[in-house]
C-alpha cells in the first residue's frame, strides 16, 4: 500500500566503464547496484522518508509485468513507508522522483 514503488535492475549487457572488475568478478556489477541502493536509502533517511526492501516476490514475474530487457536482473524492489517525522505526499513524490531522475 505504499505510494511509491521503485524497481531497481542490473544491466549486465553494460558496456560503460573497463570492466576491470567484472573481468574476474562478474557479480561486482549487481554489488554496484546495490551500492546505489544504499546510497539512495542513506539520502532517503536523511530526508526522513523510509524506504522498505520488498523480498518476498518473483524476480522472473516483475521482470516480465515491467517488461524489462532480457539481460536485466531485479537487484532490489523498494517501496517507501510512512515517514517518522512526517514528511509526506507531495514532498516524498518530488523527492524520490528526483532521486530517480523523473520529475513528480
């Protein structure tokens, strides 16, 4: 029941960067996934607004609801929850949408 869900994926047919990690550590790309996840959980928290990590779903039936690229993997399912202090409606929309690069 949370307003704002938020997908995130790994592109593993990326072709940014040198690949000096992924060349011996394939999985170091979803681990910098990840890391993005935690930062944004860090500016969410700063911010007030919690963000909850949703793991009881099906990677494979997202993925296919959401219509995502083949060589997309689902890292993380968030959605926030209902800020300590709070912050609320539009503010949270602007935020996240911000954070996520779409404006609310």
């Amino acid at each position: 029941e949370a307003p704002v869900h938020l997908a995130v994926f790994t592109d593993h047919a990326v072709r940014e960067g040198r690949g000096l990690g992924r060349r011996t550590m394939p999985e170091t790309l979803a681990y910098s996934t990840v890391m993005a996840i935690h930062t944004l959980w860090l500016a969410a928290r700063a911010e007030n607004i919690g963000l909850g990590w949703v793991s009881i779903l099906d990677p494979d039936a997202v993925a296919a609801v959401l219509d995502v690229p083949s060589n997309w993997s689902l890292t993380g399912y968030l959605c926030d929850s209902v800020p300590p202090c709070g912050v609320g409606g539009r503010a949270r929309s602007l935020w996240l949408g911000a954070a996520c690069g779409r404006a609310g």
